[in-house]
C-alpha cells in the first residue's frame, strides 16, 4: 500500500511546477476562507475591477489614458448604481413590505381551499391530520417569525456602518486597481515562487473564461429580470416588479435557482386568480421565458465559458456555496472550471520501472 502511495505522490508531485502550483491554489484558498469577512471590501473591489478592465481596455485603444479611461468608466458604473438604488430597490421593497403584509390572507385562503378539496375528497386526505398540519402551519407562520424571516431575506439586519465603508472603500479600490494595473501586477508577483510557469498557463486558459461567464451572467440576469417583469405586469400580477428581480437573480443558482422561484410566482398568481386562464396563460408564459432562457440565452452567452456536465454544476453550487456563501454560489461555476484546467494542466511524471538483471 505504502508503495502504491509513494508512486503516486512521485508521478503527481515530483514537478517543481505541480508543487508550486498547488501551494498557490491552497494558499489563495484558505487566506479567502479564513481572511475572507476582513477581506470582504478588498476581494469585491477585484472582481468589479476585473468586470471593468474590458471597457478600460476599450479606451486605451482610443487614445485615453489609462487614469482617464479609468475614472470615465468608474463614474459610469457608479452612476448605474446610483439609478437601480433609487429607483428599482425602494419599488422591491415596496412590494416585499406588501408580500409579507398580505401573507396571513394568502394561508388563509390557500387553506380555505385545502379544506374544499378535502370536502369533496375525504378519502384521499384524513381531516384530523389537515386539522394537525394547518396547526402546525399557523404557528409556523405567525406575524413574529413572518417578520423575521423577512428581516434575513432583505438583510434588514446590515448595520449602517458596514453599508457605508463599503461604499467609501469599494469606489476608491477598484479605481485604483484599474488605475495602476500594470504596478499592482509586478508588485505582487514578487510573493509568489519563481517556479510558476504553470500556474501562470492555468491563469490564461482561465482568465477568458471567467471573464466571459462573469459577462454572460450579468447580461443574463439583466435580460430574464427586465423580460419576467415586462411580462407580470402586463398580465397584471401583483408584486411584479419583486418576482420579476427574483426571476433575474435565480439565474445565478443554475438549475436549482429558477425551481426555488417558481414557487412564489405560482403562489401569488393563485391566490391573485385562482385555478383560471389568467393563471395558465401566466405560467405558460413564464415557462416560456425560462424555456427561452436555457435553451437559446445561454449557449449563446457561455458557449465559451461553460463546458461543465450538470452534476458537476450542482456539486460546485452545493460545495462553493458551502464554504463561501452567497459569493460561493456565484463563482461556482469558474471555480469549477478552475479545478478542471488545473486537472488538465497538471503534470504526471512517468516512473521507470527498474529493469530485472538477466539471470546467468
């Protein structure tokens, strides 16, 4: 066993660039694990700089200078951010303030109707286990813990002191990290080894990708947002604008994300309807967006970028989303990616078989 052991550490870490390799990957990954809530301004301000090196390379082929093309493209984003903070998140609130104030009549009437269907068929479901689950239900769903759910969901618990270092720090981060790229780049290497030749092939096959999945997710999230809200509201369904941001963001959990979301959008278009047309044209609809979505928006925005089968997906969504959370989740599929280049990059080293001596 010890043998079969030692062959094994011998083909796979006898190259200095495994080794060097490897030491980077653990090293980057326990400082986010263990350092990752002290990091947390740092480590966004990367990934929004790394979102907006493209358009800052844009500008340096027309002529800008890299300071200029740097503050041009940082005051546009802030001004984008500035437009949905005040103008989409109050209407989301709004109507999220509203959800949770008309949930208690929602229960209401879906066990009014429960105990309809119950009526006309009492041999399928027992009334005193109804009478033990609606009980159960109700004390599940009081206004207190309806509150407090509300509170974590809309993180109405964030102080107000982190919301404002991340809105000083954030800013000034990412314009200097566009603004003196090419220093901060040669700064840093001295921190590594000298052996990284192939840690620096992984960052190549990689750094395309991940741009083009960062890229494609947040046009992705963009057009399934704007195209379900467009659509509930011109059917009329009440809390359009709230389900119509749910149904952008759910596209960032693959798979699982638009199922968790279409338990809402059909609760609150039954208890607005009813078992009606308006119900069925609404989920046909609905169903249709998400139809468009997988199978037309997202070979063409990661034919590129995403090469994954859909277990591994899960699996990445499910252990990235363990250890690091909402970000975890977001980058579960480049860190998934990543671990693959790194599989096919790494190297194996072939092991003589020592020669027996002829016999006399």
């Amino acid at each position: 066993m010890l043998t079969v052991f030692t062959r094994w550490y011998q083909e796979r870490f006898s190259d200095p660039q495994a080794v060097t390799l490897m030491a980077i990957l653990i090293g980057l990954a326990l400082l986010i694990y263990f350092a990752g809530g002290l990091l947390a301004p740092l480590l966004v301000a990367l990934v929004l700089a790394f979102l907006l090196e493209w358009p800052v390379a844009q500008m340096l082929k027309l002529g800008i200078n890299r300071t200029m093309g740097a503050s041009l493209v940082l005051v546009l984003f802030l001004g984008v951010v500035m437009l949905l903070t005040f103008g989409l998140i109050p209407s989301v609130w709004r109507q999220g303030v509203s959800l949770m104030a008309d949930l208690p009549n929602m229960i209401d009437k879906g066990l009014q109707t429960l105990q309809a269907l119950i009526n006309q068929y009492p041999q399928f479901i027992n009334p005193e286990q109804l009478n033990v689950m609606v009980a159960e239900l109700k004390k599940m769903l009081d206004t207190q813990h309806v509150l407090d759910i509300a509170k974590q969901i809309i993180g109405y618990s964030a102080s107000l002191l982190v919301l404002m270092v991340y809105a000083i720090l954030v800013p000034l981060l990412v314009f200097f990290f566009l603004k003196d790229k090419d220093q901060l780049i040669r700064g840093s290497k001295r921190f590594f080894p000298a052996n990284r030749q192939l840690a620096r092939q992984v960052w190549f096959e990689m750094n395309q990708q991940i741009f083009n999945y960062i890229r494609g997710k947040v046009i992705e999230i963009v057009i399934v947002g704007v195209a379900s809200y467009i659509f509930f509201a011109f059917m009329g369904l009440r809390y359009s604008a709230l389900l119509g941001v749910l149904t952008g963001l759910s596209v960032l959990i693959p798979y699982v994300g638009a199922t968790l979301v279409t338990l809402p959008i059909t609760l609150v278009a039954f208890f607005q309807w009813g078992f009606t047309s308006e119900f069925g044209y609404l989920m046909l609809g609905y169903g249709i967006i998400q139809a468009l979505d997988g199978n037309l928006l997202v070979p063409i925005l990661f034919s590129d970028a995403v090469d994954l089968h859909p277990v591994i997906i899960i699996a990445a969504v499910l252990v990235f989303g363990g250890l690091w959370g909402v970000w975890g989740v977001f980058f579960a599929i480049p860190l998934a990616s990543l671990v693959k280049a790194v599989i096919n990059a790494w190297p194996k080293t072939e092991i003589q078989e020592p020669v027996p001596a002829p016999s006399n």
